[in-house]
C-alpha cells in the first residue's frame, strides 16, 4: 500500500533524526521534529483504521509508533506522556507476541527503566522479567525454525541483563530501618540475595559481551573488577581470578584502557594477593594449633611433631585467559534510542561513580551500560567462552576450594608490586582517601608477613617498616578535614606498637 510505504520513508527520517546530537542550548530540538513526523504517521493511519480489510494492519503499526512516541517523550524529560504512549502500545502488541517480540523487548525495557528511575524497583523487576520471558520466545521460535536470534534481539537481552543487575543491587530489604528512617546509621545495603542476582547478571553481562566481542575494553574492566571484588568479599577464589585473568588480557592488550582504570587493576590485584596471605597465614596458625594439640595429647614436645602438609585453601594464582573475541568499540551516538526495534533504549539512571555491577549502599546502580549490537556485516565472533558465561555461577562449588598455591614470599612479592604500581596513580596530592588506603594495605601485607618469620628481630623490622609508612601521615593530613583517617592512622601505630612490644 503507498501509505505505508510512505510510513517507511518517514520512519528512516525519524531514525536519522534520532542519531543528530544536539547543542546543549537547545539538546531536544531534532527530538522534536522527529516527534512531529510520528505524530503526522499516527494521522495517516486513520482512513486505514476505519477500513475493516486494514484495520488489524493499522492497528499494529499505530501501535509501534506509540512505542516510538513513548521513547521519544523519554528522552526529552517528558516521562508522564512518554509512559502513557507505552501504556497505549503494550496491549495491541500483546496480541501478536511472536511478530512483535523484538519491538515488545524493547517496550518492556523502557518501562523498566522508567519504573526504576521512580524508585519502584519491584516495577521495574517486573518489566524487566517480562523482556527476559519476550527473548526466551523469540529464541525458541528461532530454534523451531534452525536459526539462532538476531544480533539486535540478543544485544537487547544483554541490556536486560544489564538493567535487572543495576536494580538487584539498588534494592533495600523491606525490614531494613531506612524504610521507616532514612536516616539510620545501621548498614541498609542490598539483600545479600539481591546482591548475588546482580552479580550472577553482570556476569553473564560481560560474558555475553565478551563472546560477541562488543565491548568498550575501559568500561568492561572496570565492571569486572567490582565483579572480581564481590567474588572475593565472598571467598570465591576461583570466579575472582577468572574475572581478574580476563581483565589483564583486555588491560595488556591496550586497547583503549584508562591509566584510572589500569591503577584499579593493580589496586585490585594487590588486594587479590593480600587475601592469598592472609589465609596462607590462616592455614599456618590452624596446622600449629592442630601441632599443638596433637603435642599435648601425647605429651611432647610441639617440634618434634610432624604433620602432614594437607590441603592448603590459599586462593589460586590467576589462570591463563583463553582466547576470545577482539573488541569493537561503540560509536559516540550508539545509547541514544531509534525508531527500529533494533534499536537499545536510553541508558538507566546513574549517580555519584563507585564500584561497578555491585552498587553501594544507598546508592544508585551506576555500571555502565553495555556496548550496541553489532552492525550489520560485522562477522561473527569465535567459539564462546568460558571463562565468564551463563553457566559460571552454577558451578560446582568445588571450584571454590583452590589448591596450595605460592608460599608467602611469592605471594608477599605480587601483592607489593601491584599495589606500589597503583601507588603510582593514586598519589597524595590528589587522592588522599585512596593514597592513605593503600597504604594501610601495604602495612597489612608487612603485618601478615611477619606472621611467618620466626625470627622476632625480623619481625620488628617487618613492623618498623609499617610506622615508617604511615606515621608521616599524621603530621601532614589537616585535621579539620581528614579527623577519620587520622583517628583511623593513630589507632593502627598502637597496634603496631604494641606487635613490636609482645
């Protein structure tokens, strides 16, 4: 028909429209001629409406350009007008999941989105599942038909993905006090149910990036290493040196990595291998209590008793990455939303930066948000990985009891490395909070350290070596701004000092 073919014509000015970026002075201008051409498409359609042979044709196609409303009032702040398009194009839609299933992706992530910005996070989980089940459909139909899903269909599930790890980690349990006083000092992050479902979804987040090859390598990284930190503040030795193996290859392979970024590697490394020690130090105290038990039982002297060497669950060194696929950096316009529905929505909300895939406490999700679909032509990626793919958190937990790993020396070295290296970006004028941090991770290295020389003027100087660090500190940070790292410096010199005496 040449109305709707005059509608396709119109929906390609729209789309380039879409892709124009605007001034700052005036940043919702081509947004608005776009808008006034899908409000002229919405009139043409009448005299198909009234006709009962055209009717259902029309139906579907007022439909998406409800949709295509509904996202444009959203990127113009307009979210009341914005909801109510999506709300108008959800139900006819509905009635045709298997042919709209990629443009009802779509629907169902921008209400997420919408729902998670007002704060209704149960909402938005909603929407957000309702995505999941439109792509589960849309793969099964592929699968009945011996294809696969299209590049801009499994881009869409990986931003779904990504949205639902933004919302886990925002959510505050409903027994938690903030509920009732926002002000509570009592600690009110995630549900540690919640907070696993975000991690388990950033990792199937990058491990489908990392199989596509569509991935930003300075955003992926940092991602990552807030992966690899929740893996290891719960003694998941195994899943945190996977994801720290991947992000060393992406960092040695320079493409395009931050020196912020590489400085948080080293940082993460360095605590990576701080945490080796100190349950390679757990495991020498544990043997000598068994010593020394064993030595009482028979009545003994403790060093004539000789034990086995057993199993030793210090965390493993990093295994060597496999190959994967080359990254493809994202275009500057790719987050803005087109009127396709392979088009990706508008990023989620974002706030004050912080550790990615697993938000703080009372803060907003601020991962960032993947890289688009492939364009069309662009071939396909090698064999899947996995290293970080679906299946990773369902693993035997077995994985998680690494075997014996380098002794203390090997460990200490590594760990002092990489946290000097880091010490190399976070400098003191600058990066206080980080510089004075990482300084109390080096004297807890020397601290664990000292645990394995039985040589007690070896261990003095071990120790020693921890005032020289941080005692300058005190005499150089103001007072008035910096009273809680002070008070936090003078109470680890007493413990120092009181190491040194016993």
């Amino acid at each position: 028909m040449a109305e709707l073919a005059q509608l396709e014509e119109r929906l390609r000015e729209v789309e380039a429209l879409n892709a124009v970026v605007d001034p700052p002075e005036t940043p919702f201008t081509s947004k608005y001629k776009a808008r006034k051409i899908l409000e002229d498409c919405k009139a043409s359609l009448q005299p198909l409406l009234e006709a009962e042979a055209t009717r259902p044709l029309a139906l579907q196609k007022q439909a998406y350009l409800d949709y295509l409303l509904g996202v444009n009032f959203i990127e113009c702040e307009e979210t009341g007008a914005g909801e109510e398009h999506l709300k108008r194009a959800q139900p006819v839609l509905e009635e045709r999941p298997q042919e709209n299933g990629a443009t009802l992706q779509l629907l169902y992530n921008q209400l997420g989105i919408l729902w998670s910005g007002r704060g209704d996070l149960d909402q938005a989980l909603g929407f957000l599942d309702q995505a999941g089940q439109a792509y589960a459909a849309l793969a099964a139909l592929a699968a009945s038909q011996g294809s696969a899903p299209s590049g801009a269909v499994e881009h869409q599930y990986t931003l779904t993905l990504f949205y639902k790890a933004q919302v886990y980690g925002y959510k505050v349990p409903p027994s938690c006090p903030a509920h009732r006083f926002p002000g509570s000092p009592v600690a009110h992050g995630p549900d540690p149910e919640d907070k696993a479902a975000s991690a388990r979804c950033i990792e199937v987040t990058l491990g489908r990036q990392l199989k596509s090859g569509q991935y930003v390598p300075n955003e992926w990284v940092n991602n990552a290493l807030g992966l690899a930190g929740f893996h290891l503040e719960r003694h998941q030795w195994a899943k945190a040196a996977r994801v720290l193996s991947e992000c060393q290859e992406i960092i040695a392979s320079g493409a395009g990595v931050e020196d912020a970024t590489r400085a948080n590697m080293a940082l993460t490394m360095g605590r990576y291998h701080l945490t080796r020690l100190e349950v390679e130090r757990d495991h020498k105290w544990t043997r000598e209590l068994q010593r020394q038990r064993e030595a009482k039982e028979r009545g003994v002297d403790p060093q004539t008793i000789s034990l086995a060497e057993g199993p030793c669950l210090t965390p493993p060194a990093l295994p060597a990455p496999l190959a994967r696929a080359p990254a493809r950096p994202a275009p500057a316009a790719a987050s803005d939303a087109t009127p396709s529905p392979q088009a990706a929505p508008q990023a989620a909300p974002q706030a004050a930066p912080q550790a990615p895939a697993v938000p703080a406490d009372g803060a907003a999700p601020t991962a960032t948000a993947p890289a688009p679909a492939p364009a069309p032509g662009v071939p396909e990626s090698r064999a899947p990985r996995h290293l970080l793919s679906e299946g990773l958190l369902a693993a035997d937990e077995a994985d998680e009891q690494p075997p014996e790993g380098a002794r203390a020396v090997g460990i200490f070295k590594e760990a002092q490395r990489h946290l000097d290296a880091a010490l190399q970006y976070y400098k003191l004028d600058g990066f206080v909070t980080d510089h004075v941090a990482i300084l109390q991770d080096v004297s807890s290295l020397h601290r664990l350290f000292a645990a394995f020389d039985p040589d007690t003027g070896n261990k003095c100087k071990l120790h020693k070596r921890r005032l020289n660090l941080l005692e300058p500190l005190v005499g150089i940070l103001n007072p008035s701004a910096f009273w809680g790292l002070l008070r936090t410096l003078r109470f680890e010199l007493g413990e120092v000092y009181l190491e040194m005496e016993t």
